[in-house]
C-alpha cells in the first residue's frame, strides 16, 4: 500500500505543479476559457483523449467486458465512430463560428436572449450528468488506494478538480489531460503485453478459455443489452451523442484554426481507437484469470476488474508486483478522472459566467478579469454539486451513467446544434422546443429504465436514445413553425453559412 500511495502522490504533484504554472499564464478569458487558442492539433488531439477515455473507458468498459461479454466491447468500439460525425460534420464550424461555448453558436445565430438560456440549461444537465459516474468511479479508486470511505474520497476529488480549474483554467486542465492520456496509453501497452504473455501471443486463447468458462453465449451480444432495439439506441447515441458533449466542443476552440481542429479528431480517434480497443482485452483477461465473481464482490458494478487484473498480472494481493502495478493502474485511473473532471466543470463554469452571467444577464457588458474570477467562483459551487451526485451513484457502473449522459446529449444538444448550423428557418422556438423535448423526454427516459432502477425498471431500454433523439429533432421543428416565421433571423443565415463554412466574420 505504501508503493501504491507513492506513486499516487508523485502523479498528484505532477498536477499540482502543472496548475501552478498555468495559472500564472491565465489572467484573460481567452486564456481561461481556450487557452488563447495556442495549442497545436497533437496538443489538442491527446487531451481529446484525456477527455474522452474517462473512467467509463479506464474501468466501466473493461468492467461490462467481463462480467457481460461482447456487450461491453461494443460499449468500448462505439466511439471510433462517433469521432467521424465530429470530424465531418462538427470540428469545423464550431471552430469557424463559436468563441468559448455552444451558447456562443446559438446566440450568434438567434441573437436572442431566451434561446441562450435554452442552450444553458442543456449544457448543465448535460455536463452534470456526465460529472456523476466521473465522481463515483473516482470514489471507488481512491477508496482502493487509500482505504478511506467512499465519501471522502468523492470529496477529495472534487476539491482536487476545483483546484485544477479555478486556479489554471483550460491551460492546466490541457496539461493534466495530456499528461493523463500519455500515462494511460503506456499503462494500458504494459498490461496488454502482460497479458499477451500469459497466453503465448496468441489473443484468441482469450476468446476460448472464456467460452469454456461461461459458454459460448458469453461473446454473443444480449448479455446485458438484452432488448435489441438497446443494441441500436447504443449505437445512435454514440454517433451523434459525443458531438452534442460540451466539455469535448469547447476543445475546438484551444486551436488556432479550423484545420487544426480536423487534425486533432484524427489525432483522438488513432489515440482512444487504439486504447478501447485493448478495453476489450483487459475485460476478457479479467473475466477468464480472475473470474466474474472475484470482480463482483470487489465492486458490483465491475469497476475495480482492471485494478484487480494489474494486481494478479504483477504477482497477486501482497505481492510487491502486485501492489506496483496495481499502484500504478489506479493512480493513472484516478489522474484520468480528475482531468475528465476538470474539463466538465471549466465547461460547466463556461456557461454559467460566460453565457449565463455576461451574456444573458449583463448582455456582454463585463470586463475580463471580472468574467474570469465568476468563473472560478462558479468552478467553486459546480465542484460542490458534483461532490454529491458522486456520494448519491455510489455501485452503479460508469460506463453505463457516462453512455446516458451521451444520450442526453445526442437528444438535446446535437439537434439544436445541427438545426442551428444547417437548417434557414430553424429559430428561437425551435432552440426551445428541441432543447426542452429532448432533455426532459432522455432524462425521464434514463431515469425510469433499467440502467437508474434495476429489475423495478418501468420503462424497458437501457438507452433511450432511440426514441428521445426523434423527439429532440422534432421539438426543433415542431417549435420552429409554431413560433412562425423570423425573417430577420433568416435574412443573416447567409452571412453566419458563409462563416460556418470560411471562419470569415461577417461585418
């Protein structure tokens, strides 16, 4: 335990030190907010990583791997294709239009004060339903490390994350998810090959000793997506849910231009591919050399099967080996959170002081360093509210509240962004209308279904995608034509077109 908290605490210092030194460089809203929009698009593509392989990749995806089989890999594949829908249809014209939020998009496009107020309200629910398995599988790690509650280590990690962003702002949250995502590409490389080693090379010997241990149902899909329409709600909220996140849309703007932001979704694609890719790995590795029941009683939800599988990979509990590698996996994990962590709550902060508090209340009238410290005053409360959503999920797998929070937003936020963007009429009332249908029709959805209620469950998917991402798009257009026709707002879609397409402000 004692190697385990070692390097524990040196990864934190890292952070630490790196906090530091960003927020002597962070004294504008550009800095905070985008990080002046300086880094490259290698920069920007590896903390697209860190943002995106967060504890429902680290731990919930190697968890559903192997304790449910096939279905836990395609929890784990379905981003490689997610990254296209942002890399065709969105990093350009996010670059091209927006400054700091998707607020920024809408209000340029509507320029009116209750469609910014719709979009605000989708980025919280968004970003805190996001925060909640973040927190949990965070509490879980550090409990391991550190044998304190629960509890206490859900608040450990939220005054951590406070820290991160109030003091560094996007350049520290950056730092710490590159620095996140390198440590987590060579933890996952060093026990890839450990295992590989354990069964001559050959990654089919896997496949066999798990079909002889659970038969031959345990790599066929339904295990824990039983209902097949579950099967295609995953797979449409993967696809366009990831270009609804908000705290992944603002790292187009940490670029300089919009080409930068093309490369840096190739950039998180050969990255996160690679990394989800060996999720399935560890999840078979865990199920066939540890066994289902082992990873249960650690965690019902399966979140410690990676921890405990570098713990057996290193030499068993007790075992210098053990404890090594074991310190090693969950302090990477951890660090993994906390960057995850970071960027919700600087993209949460975002939208309460810059769209919210500048734009909607003071309509822009605010100078800088005052917008800067309401947002660290903001980090400061959304730090706190995430410190009890995490004490209240408590057990329940990541990986399967982070893919709920991806519906919510591919039925709130991507439809609004997409009709904003592409669609002339699109306005006010449909801003309102999609936001309202499609966050109140996937929250309900989630919240009476099997993934929040168990067997008790009234509603039968464990993603509502499928049916909340209709009622988004049609709450857009439903609310576009009862508002009627705005041809003020129609008249400026060429000009904001030209810009979706050019970068080029119109004058």
């Amino acid at each position: 335990m004692n190697i385990t908290l070692g390097i524990f605490a040196v990864i934190l210092l890292i952070t630490i030190g790196i906090t530091y030194w960003a927020a002597k460089r962070t004294a504008t809203t550009s800095d905070f907010y985008a990080a002046d929009s300086g880094l490259t698009a290698a920069q920007n593509g590896f903390a697209l990583a860190g943002d995106w392989c967060s504890a429902a990749a680290f731990l919930g995806f190697s968890g559903l791997t192997a304790l449910y089989g096939m279905d836990g890999a395609l929890y784990a594949l379905g981003p490689l294709v997610a990254f296209c829908t942002v890399l065709f249809l969105i990093a350009e014209p996010m670059r091209n239009t927006g400054k700091y939020t998707l607020g920024d998009i809408v209000r340029s496009r509507m320029q009116t004060r209750t469609s910014l107020l719709a979009v605000i309200a989708g980025t919280v629910v968004v970003n805190f339903t996001y925060l909640m398995p973040q927190m949990a599988g965070a509490g879980v790690l550090v409990r391991l490390l550190t044998g304190i509650s629960y509890d206490w280590a859900v608040i450990f990690v939220g005054i951590s994350m406070i820290v991160y962003v109030a003091f560094g702002g996007m350049l520290a949250t950056t730092w710490v998810q590159i620095v996140k995502a390198v440590l987590m590409m060579s933890a996952g490389a060093i026990i890839v090959v450990m295992i590989l080693s354990m069964v001559r090379f050959n990654p089919l010997l896997l496949f066999e000793q798990a079909e002889k241990k659970y038969t031959a149902s345990y790599l066929l899909p339904g295990n824990y997506l039983k209902n097949p329409f579950d099967q295609i709600s995953l797979g449409l909220g993967y696809v366009l849910g990831l270009a609804g996140l908000p705290h992944v849309m603002t790292r187009f703007y940490t670029v300089p231009d919009a080409k930068a932001a093309r490369r840096s979704v190739v950039w998180v694609m050969f990255l996160a591919g690679v990394f989800f890719v060996c999720t399935t790995i560890f999840g078979l590795a865990a199920a066939d050399f540890l066994g289902q029941d082992t990873i249960r009683a650690a965690d019902k939800g399966g979140n410690l099967a990676l921890p405990l599988l570098a713990q057996y990979l290193g030499g068993g509990k007790g075992s210098a080996g053990g404890d090594l590698l074991l310190g090693f996996v969950a302090a990477v994990a951890v660090a993994t959170i906390l960057a995850v962590v970071s960027a919700l709550t600087l993209s949460t902060s975002s939208a309460i002081a810059h769209d919210f508090y500048v734009n909607w209340v003071k309509h822009g009238r605010v100078e800088g360093k005052q917008e800067v410290w309401i947002a660290r005053a903001s980090a400061i409360l959304i730090g706190t509210l995430a410190i009890a959503l995490g004490i209240l999920a408590q057990g329940v797998n990541v990986a399967v509240l982070v893919i709920l929070a991806i519906c919510v937003a591919a039925s709130a936020n991507f439809p609004v962004l997409v009709l904003s963007l592409f669609w002339r009429r699109f306005n006010t009332g449909g801003v309102i209308g999609g936001m309202t249908l499609g966050l109140v029709s996937s929250v309900v959805l989630a919240m009476i279904g099997p993934a929040m209620r168990g067997a008790d469950a009234f509603w039968p998917l464990v993603n509502p995608t499928i049916v909340s991402l209709p009622l988004g798009f049609l709450g857009g257009v439903l609310g576009t034509l009862l508002a009627g026709r705005d041809f003020d707002n129609e008249k400026r879609f060429d000009a904001f077109l030209f810009q979706v397409h050019t970068g080029v402000e119109p004058k």
